[in-house]
C-alpha cells in the first residue's frame, strides 16, 4: 500500500488532500459531501497501472471497507480490521507486466 499511496499523492496529491479536508470538516456526512471528491481522485488514479492492479486485485475487501464505512459514518473507527485488510493486500500488488524491448520488436520475415 506504500507504493501505491506514494503513487497516489505524486500523481493526485492535490485531489487527495482536497478530500482529506472535506472529510475532516464534515464528519457527520463526509459521505454525502466530499463523494466528487472521492471521484476525483478516482479519475485521476484510473490512469496509473499500479492503481488498476490494486483495484483489480483488491476489491473485495476495499468494498467490505466501504460497507462498513457507510454502516458506520459517525465511527469510522469501527472499520480499522477493514483498513488493515485491504492495506494487507494491496501490501502485495506488483506492478502489471511491461514488456521488454526483445517482447516488442517484430517477429523476422519468414
């Protein structure tokens, strides 16, 4: 998750912080209020493979992370055995595969 929340604040900073403020000043319903935050950053990280790959292969518990975010908007305490699920698999993620120079040149004429 390092990796990919470094990734995150060098390609989206400005998008991260912006929702990291609306969620602190709006506690009670940060949901509601900072959701075109939260889509921002998701438009801006949907270009980055590294970010795909921890979408792809951690969805499962990010969406359980999400559930108990929205059963719990005024404790989001309550969800910290979520948080440290889904860190725990991004933690695992690598980088998608990028082909090397011999992958990509031409096969010879036959």
């Amino acid at each position: 998750m390092q990796v990919a929340l470094e990734i995150t604040a060098r390609y989206c900073g400005r998008e991260l912080d912006q929702y990291g403020q609306c969620v602190a000043a709006k506690p009670e319903s940060w949901q509601r209020d900072c959701h075109y935050l939260k889509m921002s950053i998701a438009r801006c990280t949907s270009a980055h493979p590294i970010i795909r790959q921890i979408r792809q292969d951690c969805a499962e518990p990010f969406e359980a992370f999400e559930e108990c975010l929205r059963r719990n908007e005024t404790a989001v305490g309550n969800c910290a055995e979520y948080v440290r699920r889904f860190l725990q698999c991004a933690e695992q993620v690598q980088p998608p595969h990028s082909p090397t120079p011999v992958e990509t040149q031409p096969l010879p004429a036959s």
